[in-house]
C-alpha cells in the first residue's frame, strides 16, 4: 500500500514537473525568438492590419461608438444653458464661433491611429500564439513519446486503480460531476464561452452562427458517447457504481 502510495505521488511529480518545464521552454522561445522575428517580418512585409472582416468589424464599431459619444459630449460640454442646448446645431456653432469640423476630425485621427496600433498589436499577438501553441503540441507530442512508459503508468494504471479504490457514492458523484459539467442543461453556456475564447485565440471569426450549431450539437454528442460507455464498459466492470449513478442522477 506505501510501495502504491509513493508510486502515485512520484508519477504526479513527474507529470507536474514535465509540464511545467514545457511550459517554461515554449514560453521562453515564443517570447525570444518568435516575438521579434515576427514582429520585423510583419513590418518589413507590410501585413494587414486586421487578420479577418469579423477583426475590422470590431474595430469599426469601437470607432462608431467613441464617435458618437466624443460628438455627444463636445456639444454637452460647449452648452452653458439649456435654451442654448435647444438652438439649432448652425446657430449654436456660429455663436460660440467653435470650428467643430476640425476638432472632431483631429481627435477621430488621434482616435483612428490608436485603434490601428490596438488591433496590430492583436493581430501579431495572434500570430504568436499560433506559433507557440504549435511549438508547445510539438514539445509535448516529444515528451509523451520519449516518456511513454512513465505516462502508461501513471494515467492507464495509478489514477485507474484510485478511481477504482472509491466507494461507489464518490464513483457516482464524479461521474455526474463530470456529466453536468460537459454534457449536462447548464455546460452549453460553459461551451460557447470555450469556442469563443478558442477562435479569439487564433485569431478565427467569431461567428455566432457556427457557435450555436456547434454548442448545439456536441454536448449532445458527448452525452450519448458517455452513456454508450457507461452501458457498454462500466456495467460490465462494475453494475454497483451504474445502480448508484442512476439513483443520484433520480
């Protein structure tokens, strides 16, 4: 039981450790070597500012709303009483003598600028995390298969014989943990949460249309996957844990 214990401990140690160490190294070369190269290739290139029309079309509508409130308040600010709030907008400009044209203009460039070097910066962001996404798969691929001994050991033999040491109440509550979680009524708003920032992150358009088929349609799936697995294998292995599952799930 010790001889068990110390394994268990061990193989967590290993795992922890392997992970944070890729973690240190993609992190160390994405912000090293990626970050600058593709920040001179970016400029000298010439790229796009905006990677897609979802991209620009969230910048469009930042601008349009910083447009009608600068514009709101300019004229909030430049009324003193109400009776010259409520003079027509000619008037009001020719007797305050306020050239209004070219300060909006002015601040809507400054504005313009900002939001161009705003969704630059995204767009190279973007393109980094691909890179280092790309280079963390390939860093972890290596070490799995490099250490795929140690991984069997761990995954496929230690937390299988922990799941199976629990009684059969606790069996039954990670197992309708884990249900609620990803296939239950409440998981598509933790879904479309997850596809979101997925897309984001590489940089993908966020298509509402897509989001809704696609929250639609998995946790249907998964569920049906995990009550295939549960009358296929689990009932075969262990008919007490389903009879509990089945009564805490009533």
């Amino acid at each position: 039981m010790l001889i068990e214990k110390k394994d268990f401990f061990l193989g967590t140690k290993f795992i922890l450790l392997t992970f944070l160490k890729i973690l240190i190294a993609t992190n160390l070369v994405k912000n090293i070597v990626f970050g600058p190269t593709i920040h001179f290739i970016w400029e000298k290139v010439n790229f796009p500012v905006f990677l897609n029309f979802s991209h620009k079309e969230k910048a469009i509508k930042e601008f349009s709303n910083y447009k009608r409130k600068f514009i709101f308040d300019l004229f909030c600010e430049s009324s003193n009483t109400k009776k010259k709030a409520l003079d027509s907008t000619k008037n009001f400009i020719k007797q305050k003598n306020i050239d209004l044209k070219k300060k909006v203009y002015k601040n809507l460039l400054i504005k313009t600028r900002k939001l161009i070097n705003k969704y630059y910066q995204e767009t190279l962001f973007t393109v980094l995390n691909i890179f280092g996404d790309f280079l963390l798969l390939l860093f972890l691929i290596t070490i799995v298969f490099k250490n795929s001994y140690q991984f069997n050991l761990f995954f496929l033999q230690n937390l299988k014989f922990k799941f199976f040491e629990l009684t059969d109440d606790k069996k039954a509550f990670l197992l309708i943990l884990f249900s609620d979680t990803f296939v239950g009524f409440h998981s598509s708003y933790g879904w479309e949460i997850v596809l979101e920032n997925f897309l984001k992150h590489f940089g993908l358009p966020q298509e509402r249309g897509f989001i809704f088929s696609f929250v639609a349609t998995l946790p249907v799936l998964l569920d049906t996957l995990f009550k295939y697995w549960i009358f296929k294998h689990l009932n075969g292995i262990s008919p007490s844990i389903v009879s509990t599952y089945h009564k805490m799930n009533e």
